[in-house]
C-alpha cells in the first residue's frame, strides 16, 4: 500500500511505509525481504498505538492487518485461534451472535489481536479479568531467520511472557488463540453518578468496584480547588437478559485534518462544566449498547484528526494505590493549572491481578489517561511535571501511549526490560526501544 | 424465518473481493465449492469460512485457463452442492499493460486470464443453470471494461468483452428464471492494485465492496458498480466526446 502509515497521535510524525502480507504461509518470505532490504522492522497492527511504540526504527513495517482471517472457532468452548491483523469490532462480530464476548477490551475495537497482545491492552474490568494476556492461550511467533515458535504459558514460556506486552519486539505474533467471555446479552446494566471531588471518586471506588464487573470514571481535567477531580463514575455489567447485538452504528467521521487543534481551554471548560452538570448527583440505573459503553470514540473515525495538524499526545499513567489518591490530586492540580487537557480524561482503578507478561503497565492501584493537543510546552514544561510526580509516588507511564518519557524512568519503571531486550529479535526495532534502551 | 442454507460456487475463491463475499454468505450458513489455484490458501480461506458459520466447505484446485478441465470441476461442484443457488467468477490478473504492449504472448496470456476461461467458464455454467432454472450467476467486471484508457486497455478490453457477453447471458438466462449480475468494481485496496498509487479517496475496502455485491446479487441488480458512485464516474467519462477522451491520459 503506498499511503504511508502513522500512529494514532499522529506524534511523532514519522511516516512508515507499510510493506503488507496476505497469507500466512507467505509471511516468513516476506519478512525476509523486508528485513534484507531495510535491515530491521516492526510488525505494525491497526496503528491504534499512540506514540512511537508502533514506529519502526527503519520506518519500514510489517503491515499485519490484511492477515485478517479466524483459522478455528469453537463455539461450545468459547475458544477461537484467528490471524494477528484481525480487528477486535471483527472478532466481536463472529463472536457475539455465538454468546461470546472479549473476556477485556480496550476503549477501542479497531485494535489488532495481535496489537492486543503485544501491548497486553486492559480495560474496565481490570479489577476483575486482569489484562488481555491473561485470556491468550497460545500464539505463532517468526523471528527472522528461524522456524516458527508457538508460545504458551508450557511451551516456550519466556518467549510467551516477553511477547504479552513485549511491544512486537520478540518476533511477529502472526496468529494466536484466546478464550472468550460467555454472555448472555451485549447490553450493560449501567449505575451512574458523579462525584464531586478526588476523595469522593475513591470512596466510590472502593465501594462498587469489587460488585461490578466494568468500572471507569471520565474527570474533568480543568477542574481546580476544591472540585479538583470532579467526574462522573460509570460502573456497569453484561445484562442477564437482552438480545445479542452486533454493533453496527451508522459511523461519523472527521473528513480532513484541520491546520490547527479544535480542542483549546474555552471549548473544553464549556464542555467539561456542562457535561459534569448533565449527570445525575444520585445513583442513576441505566442500560446501555455495548458499543457506545466500550468505544465511544469509535463513532466517530479519524477522530485523531481533531487535534490539527500537530497530532496529540496520550499521558497515561498508573500509580501504586498506596499513594494513589495524593498523586492523582497532584496531577490534577497540575493539569488544571496548565488549562491543557482533553474532553476525554480517564480514572481508573486497576486490580491487583498479575499479567503473565513481562512488561505489562497495569499495576495495582489508580490509572489515569488523558490526551494533548502537542506542543513544544507539553514536552517542556508539563510532562517533565507530571512526570516528577509520577515517579515520586513510585509509578509509570503506559509505553502504548507514550512519546515522550525517558530512557532512565522507562527503566526503573520496567526493571523486566533487560529481560525483553535479550530475547528480542534483533532484526525488529521500534523508534520506541530505540529511544528509551539504547 | 431462517433461511434456507445457500449453495454457493465461487471460481477464484482466494481473491479479496471473493473471499470478502463468502464471510458474508457463510454467516448466512451457506455450503462452498471454492475453486482456485493455489490449494494452501484455498484451506487458509476455508478455515475462515468455517469460523463464520459456513456449513460445508468443498476445495477444488484447478486452473481456470486450463478450458479441458471446467467439466471435470462442474461434475464434482454438482456432487459437492447437488444445485448452484449463486456461482461467483472472480479470478483475474491485473496486466501489466507496457510490458504487454511489446510481448504478445503476454498480452495473449493476460486476455485469456481475464477474458477467455471467463467465457469458457460461462459456458459450462449456463447449460447447468438452464438445466436447474433457478439460481443467480455473478460475474467481476470492471470500471475498466467501459472505456479504452491508454493505461490498461488490455485490461479493459477483456472485461468489456465479458460484460458484453454478460449482457447477452443475462437475456438468455432471464427466460428460464436465473439471473446474471455484471460486477463493476472501481478501485478496490487488493493484493492485485497493490503498488499502483491510486487515489486513497477512491480506494474501497474488500469488504465494503462485498456488502454491495452481495445485496445486489440478492436484489437481482443487472449492472453492479462497486462503491455505487462509481456509477456517476463512469456516466461521465462514458460521456466524453472520443476526440476529447484520446488527448487525456487517464
């Protein structure tokens, strides 16, 4: 394909050329040929990673997603092995009518299967399901030269663990095989209410977390003094009766990349206030599709292009529950100092079930995300402040999201690095890895 | 109401616009024969199929200029399915028209690919659909077939030769109950316009294209342009006067 390749925050802007594969038997010939003419590469998904963790250091990439096809399904067991490229809106699509549901999603279905792994997503019910890996029963991983190595937590079992969140380093997860969720219906019985400040979103947490299988809070980031992390807490669960549904919502889609980001202090305050002032102050029952509960920012395709030409940058960060609440109010603080943020700012509190993945970011206790319109004042003068606070409470940044933070955070963070450094394929190298290990 | 399970013939089964139109028909639960050449990627895109819900799968390898041996796989697609609800022909070669333009073997060879087994498939095809009377038979064209461009009239000459044939097949075959869809794709992102630089606007998913086929062949649509405004397109470069149409160079 000739339209060149870029993450979705569409920072750093490096295009990568994308050098496709159709069939699976042709897979090891053509990572051959790209590695012979380019020297290294990066196997590359749906490019639903944010920074530069999906960038090859050669901005040369093994473009994955035509390998979109299921090789087996076992409906009675829930257990289906498909290609890597596959979408998770398309394992969804096959899977649902069936009674079966992803066992954890990430906030959107348009990454890869084998994306899912490589970065080891989570999703709302991390308290209760812990990470993607931990639902992977078994994947094909090609290193460039060697045969193929089929991983599970028996077989290869270091292989298997660098590669669930290994960032594509490993070699090119090329198929893999995962066990579903059963469900009775697609719809979520949701409670919603909003809080009205940091301590109340903990308190809430506390309380409703252990009883709901999802649980998420959207935060107004522009919020200060004493409503410093005002939100709104969502908690839901599969309905116990209801219907199967394929999400097939009509999409809306942003046409053009304007020459500037639409999202500045004025139209986010007025958002953020008046969409705070929309939520009920009482616990409020409701049911709602899976699609817009999961993935709202789905509806709406290319909605990256929103924030201009420039791209944007994700912070996410997640730090120890010990010191959760204090630094959460730091970070915060500091936000809504800055008058930076987006309309789209996620606090979540993660469990404190392990990964089987080397580098996998949740860890237990609080989790928050929101995205920045770049700027040469993000990476000079907020993030190194985030970042002072993140590291202060003993916490660390998200590498799928991440553009920015330093080789010797990243390695603190991830003492398990130097594990996933020597068994890394040297033939693959992301912009990511280069920045942060070398 | 469930529908009836579907057999469904596709010649060229391992083509992104084909396989693209089985998902969809498997979901349906349908029975495939799927011809192709290559018999790897035939079990790759079974196993798929499978997946989704189809309810037999039969492989068949064969070479679809190879003319002597269409009867051979009518005989064991018959076996295979007993009747043919939908028979899909999707195989076919994109030329590479300065290479041909110097190479008649070349250029012969591209013609049979796209336009000769085509014909010689059909004829087999429509003495078993005028046996059966019923059925759909729906045959990939091209945007190409409607006017000579200088960058691949090869190519568009063999599929304006099967849309014509198509034509006079659709008036055939309407008197005894079947019906025959020309598909008109535009540009599609598959392996076959891989490393052409196409216009990404006008660049269409497999899949959307085969959400269109596949309602059209069940709404009986004669003409098939794939995404729809390729319709609006080709009406207006059909309508350009020839001695303005020779100075461009689409």
């Amino acid at each position: 394909m000739s339209t060149p390749l870029y993450s979705w925050g569409r920072f750093p802007r490096r295009p990568q050329r994308g050098h496709g594969c159709v069939w699976l038997d042709e897979l090891p010939a053509q990572i051959d040929r790209v590695i012979g003419a380019h020297h290294s590469s990066l196997p590359y998904g749906n490019g639903r990673s944010y920074g530069d963790s999906c960038l090859a250091a050669s901005d040369q990439v093994l473009h994955m997603r035509s390998l979109d096809r299921l090789i087996e399904a076992d409906w009675s067991t829930g257990v289906i092995k498909a290609e890597a490229g596959i979408t998770l809106a398309e394992v969804l699509a096959v899977a649902i009518p069936q009674g079966w549901f992803l066992p954890v999603t990430p906030g959107t279905q348009f990454a890869t299967l084998g994306g899912a792994i490589a970065n080891d997503v989570h999703g709302k019910n991390h308290h209760v399901r812990g990470t993607f890996g931990r639902h992977v029963l078994g994947f094909g991983l090609l290193r460039h030269g060697e045969p193929e190595v089929i991983c599970s937590p028996e077989d290869h079992p270091a292989l298997f663990a660098a590669s669930i969140g290994g960032l594509g380093l490993t070699g090119v997860i090329h198929w893999a095989q995962i066990q579903l969720m059963p469900i009775r219906a697609t719809q979520i019985d949701t409670t919603t209410v909003r809080f009205a400040n940091l301590a109340e979103f903990f308190a809430l947490s506390a309380e409703l977390d252990a009883r709901h299988e999802y649980s998420v809070a959207w935060v107004d980031c522009l919020a200060k003094g004493a409503e410093t992390g005002r939100g709104v807490f969502i908690v839901g669960d599969h309905a116990q009766y209801g219907s199967l549904e394929v999400g097939q919502r009509k999409k809306l889609s942003v046409p053009l990349t304007p020459p500037v980001s639409l999202i500045n202090k004025v139209s986010l305050s007025a958002f953020n206030s008046l969409y705070w002032r929309l939520h009920p102050s009482q616990r409020k029952q409701g049911r709602s599709a899976h699609e817009p509960f999961f993935y709202p920012l789905d509806r709406i395709l290319h909605w990256n292009r929103i924030y201009g030409r420039r791209g944007f940058q994700q912070y996410q960060c997640v730090v120890p529950a010990a010191n959760a609440e204090a630094a959460m109010g730091e970070l915060l603080r500091t936000i809504a100092d800055a008058g930076q943020g987006s309309f789209l700012a996620v606090l979540k509190r993660c469990g404190d079930i392990a990964s089987p993945g080397l580098l996998s970011f949740p860890l237990e206790g609080t989790s928050l995300a929101l995205d920045f319109a770049q700027s040469e004042a993000l990476e000079n003068v907020l993030f190194p402040r985030l970042d002072d606070i993140v590291r202060a409470a003993g916490g660390r940044l998200y590498p799928a999201k991440d553009a920015h933070m330093s080789g010797v955070d990243f390695r603190r963070a991830y003492p398990a690095w130097e594990q996933l450094e020597a068994l890394r394929d040297p033939s693959l190298m992301s912009r990511f890895w280069s920045r942060v290990i070398l | 109401m469930k529908t009836a399970v579907k057999k469904v013939l596709i010649i060229g089964a391992t083509s992104a616009i084909a396989s693209a139109c089985a998902r969809l028909w498997a979901t349906q639960g349908s029975d495939f024969f799927l011809v192709a050449r290559n018999v790897e990627k035939l079990q790759q895109t079974a196993a798929d199929l499978k997946a989704r819900g189809a309810t037999h799968v039969t492989l068949h390898e064969m070479d679809a200029n190879d003319i002597e041996a269409h009867p051979l796989m009518m005989g064991r697609c018959l076996t295979a399915l007993g009747q043919i609800d939908i028979a899909l022909i999707a195989h076919g070669t994109l030329p590479d028209q300065k290479a041909c333009e110097r190479d008649v073997h070349m250029a012969l060879k591209e013609f049979a690919n796209n336009c000769t087994s085509v014909i010689a498939l059909l004829t087999v095809l429509a003495m078993q659909f005028e046996t059966q009377r019923c059925g759909s038979l729906a045959i990939i064209s091209s945007v190409a077939a409607d006017r000579g461009r200088p960058s691949n009239y090869l190519y568009g000459s063999a599929k304006a030769a099967v849309s014509t044939y198509c034509e006079g097949l659709q008036a055939r075959l309407f008197k005894v109950g079947v019906h025959v869809t020309t598909i008109k794709p535009g540009f599609v992102d598959t392996p076959m316009t891989q490393g052409l630089s196409l216009p990404a606007a006008l660049l269409a998913q497999p899949a959307q294209v085969a959400q269109r086929i596949v309602k059209g062949i069940a709404n009986k649509v004669p003409t098939l342009y794939a995404p729809g405004f390729w319709a609006l397109i080709m009406l207006v470069i059909r309508s350009i006067p020839q001695p303005v149409f020779k100075r461009l160079n689409l």
